[in-house]
C-alpha cells in the first residue's frame, strides 16, 4: 500500500490550533531536537512495528506514534562505552556535528529503554566505530532493570551511568537511520525529529511501561495504513508516511538495505492547507 503524499486529512484539534495561531499572529515555537524509533520484529513471513497511542492529555495526544522523545542535556553530554558507526560517521548520516549526532543517537536509545523497555546494548567494553559481534543484552524485563528504567526516566539517574554500572556498551550499530521531520508552525510544542528502525533485539520484549502512553501494540504496517485509513486509528503524516515507507520495503531484509540510501538529514515539514469549502489537510514540503 502506498500514501498519496499530496494530502493527508487533519485532525480537528491541529486545525483549531492552526486557526488560533493565525488569528493571533502567532510566532513559531523553535523545535526541540528529538529521535523516535520504529522497533521491527518478524511475523511469520511478514513484519510488525511497535506503536504506542499517546494519553489525551498530552501533545499529539489521542494520536498513534512510535517510541521516542526529545534530546536530554545528559545526552549530549555523556561519555559512555559506544560502539558501531562513531559520532562523526552519524554526524554524517544525520546533517550535524559529531557531538550533535552523539546527543540523537544516546537520546534513541534513551528513550525506547524508557518507552518500550528494550535497551540497545550488549556487554563488554566497546570501542567507538567497533561492532560487539552481535552480542546484545538480553531479557531486561526483571524488577531490577525496572527500577533503573524507572529512575532514568525520572532523571535521577543519566543513560551513560546505567550501561557503565551494567557494564554494558551503546550498540549504535542497532538504529539505522530513516528519515527527519519537524512538527508545522503552529503547533505550540514543536519537535525536530530523527527517525530510526531498530530490529527487537532477541530476547528482549517490549512492555507497556510509559507513563505517556493508553495503548500499544504490534501491528504489521499494512495493516495499521488500512486501520487509520479506515478511521479506526488516529495518526499524523510522518507515521503515516514511515509506515508506508516500511512496507515498501517488503521484509526485514529490505527495510535494512532502503535505510543505507535513505536521507535522514533533510528534514520534512506538513504544511496544512485549510480551504475556505473542503477539508483541511496535510500536505508535504
């Protein structure tokens, strides 16, 4: 299944905030820098991305997405074992500098150990641009891990503290990068996006665990184009898109070789066009 980039229907909230901002001669918000992850995982022949339903209460809330939020200080401030692509070759990828690049890398993984509860890391001290030969932590769904998800998340403690008390390394090798979107101009809260695929590492499971979130589940990507083109599923056009993207792709395989030509450095924007007679929608830039 494709998306039509040429229009994507609006929800009625961003609508009456696109209407208030204008009204008021609002000024942009600048967008926080922020990263989301699509965890992937096989099903059968097939393949399922884990999406997440954000609590009414929030930005975007009601609506589903993917695991993510935005950059944290300590992200861009740890020193923490690391390994695969080093912040440079990101830097690269990505269209920023190294130390840039370290802060959106750390802030993917951060953020699916806080929101999924699945860690990108493996044992042993890494070196940065090394791989770990496929060695990844395993379960980490015990009360002990728990504890420290919950403590990160909290911020009493950073992400570099709990790999180097566990002793374990950053597999950066784990995100391949997909794509940048930042959030239109009247939104009030505004995010500069990078988007990442990550494979469910063996072993690991995704929880429920976020505080930000109803309602998650596994869903093949077709099948989460036809649900929200059905109006069974509210989302916006950069899950919209990804998804379709993802399932261009075909498999797993696949969606690993499209991510090593894709540009996740130019960012997109959904302009919305809201016609005095018609439906206001989403449009691309």
């Amino acid at each position: 299944m494709t998306i039509d980039s040429s229009g994507f229907p609006a929800p009625p909230a961003l609508v009456e905030h696109a209407r208030r901002f204008h009204a008021e001669g609002g000024t942009p918000a600048p967008p926080r820098v922020a990263a989301t992850v699509l965890l992937l995982r096989p099903a059968g022949t097939d393949f399922e991305v884990y999406v997440i339903r954000r609590v009414a209460a929030m930005a975007f809330g009601g609506v589903y997405a993917f695991p993510g939020g935005g950059v944290d200080p300590s992200d861009s401030e740890a020193h923490l074992d690391w390994a695969g692509p080093d912040p440079a070759a990101w830097a690269g990828r990505l269209g920023v500098t190294p130390d840039a690049a370290q802060a959106v890398v750390c802030a993917a993984a951060r953020e699916v150990f806080e929101e999924a509860g699945v860690l990108l890391a493996g044992p042993g001290g890494g070196t940065v641009g090394d791989a770990v030969g496929g060695t990844v932590v395993g379960d980490v769904s015990g009360d002990h891990w728990e504890t420290a998800r919950q403590d990160l998340e909290a911020r009493r403690r950073g992400f570099a503290g709990l790999l180097a008390e566990r002793q374990l390394t950053l597999r950066s090798d784990l995100l391949l990068p997909w794509s940048r979107w930042i959030t239109p101009e009247f939104e009030p809260r505004r995010f500069d996006t990078y988007f990442f695929v990550a494979l469910l590492p063996e072993g690991q499971r995704t929880r429920d665990v976020s505080g930000e979130a109803d309602h998650t589940m596994w869903v093949r990507p077709v099948d989460a184009l036809a649900r929200a083109r059905a109006g069974e599923l509210t989302m916006l056009p950069p899950t919209l898109v990804t998804l379709a993207e993802v399932a261009a792709a075909g498999d797993l395989a696949g969606v690993a070789r499209a991510s090593a030509t894709r540009d996740a450095a130019t960012p997109v924007t959904p302009r919305l066009h809201v016609p005095e007679n018609g439906t206001p929608h989403f449009t691309l830039t």
